[in-house]
C-alpha cells in the first residue's frame, strides 16, 4: 500500500523543546539544575502530566517533600514556553513542503491539555495540520497503541497508509507494530531523504 499521510511528533522533531531551555535561567550550578530535574520535576513527573494530570494535582504532590522549590515547581506550568528554544527549521520545511503536496499531515503528541494551547499561536506552522491528537487530552500517550488508534480512528486513516515521524524509537516502534511505517526521527536530512524514499518527497 501507498503511504500517503504523514503524522509527526511534535517536541524534538519540530520544537526544540527541552526543560534545560528555562531551568538554566533559573539555576546558577549547572549540576544542581540536573539534580533537581533528575529529583524533583523528573520526567516521569512530567510524563503524568502528558498522560492528562492536572498540574494542580502535580504541584500538589511535590509540594509538601520542596517547600524550598515551590518557585522552580511552579515555573514548568508558568514559563513552559521558555522550555521550547524555537522550531526545528529543516522539519518545519518539510512539513511545509508535503502541505504544498496535498499530503495529509497531523500531529500526534505526548503534551500536557493546560500547556498546549498557550505554545500554539507562537508557531503559525503547528496551524498547517489537517487534526491534532494530544496525549493530555486523551488520558493515554505514547507508546500505548491505544492513542494511536485514537488518531486513525478519529480522522479515518489507514495503518498501511500512513507514515509516523518520532524523535522516540520506541514511539516509532510502536507504530510500527501497528502497521504504520514509523520513522525514528534523528535529523531533518535524514528525515527527508526516507520521506523522499516513499516517494512522499
């Protein structure tokens, strides 16, 4: 089968999103900032928050064992935004040229329902999608086939049509798995060059 739909992740493939991009503002030890990230506000932390916690019940459970880090606690919801340096230029000109196709281009993120809409109209690009699944709002992220499911299901595509971008290997496994031709993304270059492959480029 033709794969002629493309879905994309969207931090690390098309943001340059990383925490670091705010803590280091906030931190003078750079050793201490990977402490506090690696103890306190840990991914697995923030995982729960892209699985569909309100960030009022992750303060919650943080705040009584910090007291003393309530202010960086507070700052992953108030500055979210500082934690995304910008786009990904060579992926966001990809993902201009398959529009430029007519290829059917949607994202599909593991991203928090209160952070999401706040980043969107800093980046036009993200308005170029034909649908947007979001792991906040649905109460399951990636790897789970079930929010892949979610997306095939809600915008009527098919598996063996379809293309999905990762900066996760185990994310791009999964879609795999599920038929979907999954691509761990690395760079834009090559990137473009598996696109340009299956004849999508």
């Amino acid at each position: 089968m033709t794969r002629r739909v493309v879905v994309f992740d969207l931090g690390g493939v098309l943001l340059d999103w990383n925490p670091r991009h705010l803590y280091r503002k906030l931190f003078a030890d750079e050793a201490a900032m990977e402490q506090f990230l690696a103890q306190v506000c840990t991914s697995e932390w923030n995982q729960r928050q892209d699985a569909g916690r309100p960030f009022a019940e992750a303060f919650a459970e943080l705040a009584p064992r910090h007291a003393d880090k309530l202010h960086l606690i507070h700052a992953w919801r108030e500055r979210f935004g500082e934690m995304i340096a910008g786009p990904i230029d060579g992926t966001v000109a990809i993902l201009r040229e398959l529009k430029s196709r007519a290829v059917p281009v949607y994202a599909l993120s593991n991203w928090s329902a209160e952070t999401y809409p706040a980043c969107a109209p800093r980046f036009p690009f993200l308005a170029l999608f034909d649908g947007v699944v979001l792991s906040g709002e649905e109460g399951c992220m990636k790897p789970d086939a079930r929010i892949f499911r979610i997306l095939l299901d809600r915008y009527g595509l098919r598996a063996d049509e379809t293309v999905f971008i990762d900066d996760n290997a185990a994310n791009a496994r999964a879609a795999t798995a599920l038929g979907i031709h999954g691509i761990h993304f690395e760079s834009p270059s090559k990137l473009r060059a598996e696109l340009a492959s299956l004849s999508l480029l």
